[in-house]
C-alpha cells in the first residue's frame, strides 16, 4: 500500500499492533509473577520477588519503542524505516523480557 499526497495513513492500524504486543507482554510477565521459584539444594532459595526487577525493567523500556510507533503513526513513507526499526527493538525486547522474567528465579511449571 502506497500512500501519496492526499491520502492519510490509517492510524488505528498502525498504532493497534505495538499496543497489543506490549499490553500481551506485560500481561504475560504480570501471570508470570505468580509462577514458584525453583529452589535449588545447592544453592539459596531466591527471594519471593526475584521476578519483579526484570518485569519492571523490560516493561518499562517497552514503553519507548511503543511511543516510537504511536509518534511515527501519522506520518507517511520517509519515516518506515523509523516504525520497522521500532518493531524490531519492540519484539527482541518482548521475548527477551519474558525469557528474563520466567528464568530469573529457576524456571517451573507447577504440576498440580
């Protein structure tokens, strides 16, 4: 889809995806909370809020990315480059903060 001169972008669209990626992640990491750390016998048993750190970090820094693609959503083609990037460092940040946020405390799955 080619935008010209007298058509305009359609913002809903643009702007929908990078919010529902970053309301899914912090969703995600906001259930992973209640996931129980692995606690091992050679080592100490980590602190009941050892996932809250990585949570706080990597949703924060979803928030500029996200902001990156709401600014950029009205604009036309020169800024493209601007919204592929922004999608990029949305989704590597996303996966890397679930991963950071479910291993930080000794990944589990409880079984009951």
């Amino acid at each position: 889809m080619y935008l010209d001169a007298t058509t305009r972008p359609n913002v809903r669209a643009r702007v929908l995806p990078a919010t529902g990626i970053s309301l899914a992640t912090w969703i995600v990491m906001w259930c992973a909370q209640s996931i129980p750390t692995l606690c091992a016998l050679a080592n100490p048993c980590p602190p009941e809020d050892v996932r809250v750190a990585p949570a706080l970090l990597f949703g924060g820094l979803l928030l500029v990315p996200t902001g990156a693609l709401i600014l950029t959503a009205r604009t036309g083609r020169s800024w493209a480059w601007m919204r592929t990037l922004s999608y990029v460092v949305l989704v590597g940040l996303a996966l890397g903060g679930l991963g950071a946020v479910l291993f930080s405390g000794g990944f589990t799955v409880p079984l009951v």
